[in-house]
C-alpha cells in the first residue's frame, strides 16, 4: 500500500511540474484553471465583481484582467440561451491571452436581478431586446473603467449570443468588434426548425446530407413575430468573426454561412467567418487529440487582436476551412 501511493504520489508531482514546465502544455494549463474558474475560483488572475444598472435593474458580473498591467482588449460575453450565470471559464481563456473580460448572470439568475424569460418567450423580439440593453450597459462599465477605458471594446457571443449581440452592436455605447461562436445568421423559426430535426441526435451529421437538410429548411413555418439576425446585420459598421462548427446540430451553420456570404457580397466586407468541419456547436473546447486548445478560440484571439488590420485569411477557403456550400 505504501508503495501504491509513493508511486502515486510521484506520478501527481510529475504530472504537476510537466503543466508547469513544459511549453507544449500551456493550453492544458489553461484549460485546468478555466476547470477551476467554473467553480469560481481563479487562479493566478486578477478579478473584481461589478454590479451595473440595465434598464429598471442591477445585474452582477465579475471583470476578469490579464496578467499584464494593459490589456490588449476588452470584451463582454453574451450567453447562449438557458439559466446561465457568469462565464467565469471562458473569461478566463480570453483573459490568459491579454484580454479584460467581463462575464455578468443573466437576468433574472444568480444574483443578478429582474426576470428570466424562458420557454417560447425568450427568444421574442422583446426579450432580445432586453437582453441587448443588458449587453450595452455590461460594454458602458467596461468602457468607464479605469483599466479598460482606453481598450477597443467588443463583445463575444455563443450561439443565442449571435441574435443579442448584433442588437447591442448597432447601439449606444460604440463598440468595436463582435465575435460570434456558432451564432445564428437565420430566424429563430429557422433555428427552431432544424434544431428540432437534429438536436436531440448527437450523430445525427453521421446519417444525414446537407442536400437532405436544405430540403428539409424549405418546410420552415415562420412566425408572425420572428426575429431575423440580418435585420442588425445589416446595419451594422464594425468587423465581425463567426466561428461555425461543421457538425453543428442545433444551429443551421449552411443557412447561416449563405446568408453571410449574400451579407459579405452586397458590401458588409468587414464581415468573416470561418467553417471548423470537425466540431460541433460548442467550438470553444480542449482539443485531447492536439493536447490543445480549439482551433476557433485561437483563430478568434489572433482576429481581435488584428482589429483594425484583420487578417484577410478569415473567411476564405484554406486546408481547414472548405468552402462554404
């Protein structure tokens, strides 16, 4: 027995000193304190909870800092759809690559305050808009702050995001960038129709064609009420990242990327995207086969970090990224 746990014990201080040490893991040091952020706890990272007014309402979020005194940029994450607190996991990420990030409970959860909206009523019109007012105050205090007012500040968004995060963007106050991962360039009764085909199948790409799923989307019952993202889109001026997962199976991503690409063709130029064949709709992950994190967070890191002069590599075909059908 005492040698079972010398030798475990050994193992843990080897495992500890490689995450500390060797350079090829610094991705899975990262992720190991984005696990312990989902907690709340952080580690080695500066952080200060913030309460912000938003409408009739005080919503709570915590400022999550670089390492560096400066950060390159500052952002505010706008969550998918459900009872979601603060993205402490995420901020993290973003943060350990020079970014300030500021991540708030949504309405109506944790301890933020008014009313969560579920069920059919959360995706209306009126809730996107409320939750886009959220989303501006949140971009106001980072703004404002002594630390960040001197930053380009934009917002990231994860899937229901991509609805909300245009809103705010169109909005006082002006931001800069907007990042959207698996976010929706569709109706949400596009969304709701495909979603309802294949969210519940986790192989549901294994069985099905796109030519069978594009049939599929001409059966769409649109609502009288629907909520179309391009009605932002389009009037939108600052440069915008999609980051789509070829195997999505709640989202449209084909619809989605036609839909830009006619955005892209009748002059919203300073918009790109980019198709990852092999993930999913949770495209920021661990990728255990690479011993790294995923593609689509470093390709969004690089392209905020390249605003104003965007790589123009983004949004074209290359070895990772075909050709959007």
């Amino acid at each position: 027995m005492r040698r079972v746990l010398l030798t475990g014990l050994a193992a843990l201080v080897l495992l500890c000193g490689a995450l500390l040490f060797v350079p090829r893991l610094r991705d899975a040091r990262l992720t190991l304190g984005a696990v312990l952020a989902r907690f709340g706890v952080l580690v080695g990272m500066e952080s200060q909870d913030v309460d912000f007014q938003s409408t009739d309402v005080t919503l709570s979020g915590t400022i999550v800092f670089p390492k560096q005194s400066q950060p390159t940029a500052s952002v505010v994450l706008l969550h998918g759809s459900g009872r979601v607190t603060r993205m402490l996991w995420l901020a993290r990420l973003f943060a350990s690559e020079g970014l300030a990030v500021l991540t708030y409970d949504k309405r109506g959860v944790a301890k933020s305050g008014g009313q969560f909206e579920g069920g059919l009523s959360a995706a209306s019109a009126a809730n996107f808009d409320l939750l886009a007012q959220d989303a501006a105050a949140a971009a106001t205090v980072l703004i404002q702050h002594p630390r960040t007012r001197n930053t380009p500040v934009g917002y990231i968004g994860l899937s229901q995001g991509g609805w909300i995060g245009p809103i705010a963007a169109t909005r006082p106050p002006p931001v800069s960038f907007l990042v959207l991962f698996s976010g929706p360039v569709t109706t949400v009764s596009e969304e709701g129709h495909f979603s309802d085909l294949a969210e519940d199948d986790p192989k549901f790409w294994e069985a099905h064609s796109r030519a069978e799923v594009a049939e599929y989307m001409k059966s769409v019952r649109y609502s009288d009420v629907d909520v179309d993202s391009r009605t932002s889109l389009v009037k939108l001026r600052v440069p915008a990242f999609w980051a789509f997962g070829g195997r999505d199976n709640i989202m449209p991503v084909d619809l989605s990327v036609t839909r830009l690409k006619e955005l892209i063709a009748r002059g919203q130029s300073q918009f790109q995207y980019r198709e990852y064949p092999e993930y999913g709709h949770e495209v920021v992950v661990f990728d255990f086969s690479r011993m790294s994190l995923s593609q689509p967070f470093k390709d969004s890191v690089e392209w905020i970090r390249s605003i104003p002069g965007r790589s123009p590599a983004l949004g074209a075909p290359t070895d990772d990224a075909p050709t959007p059908r």
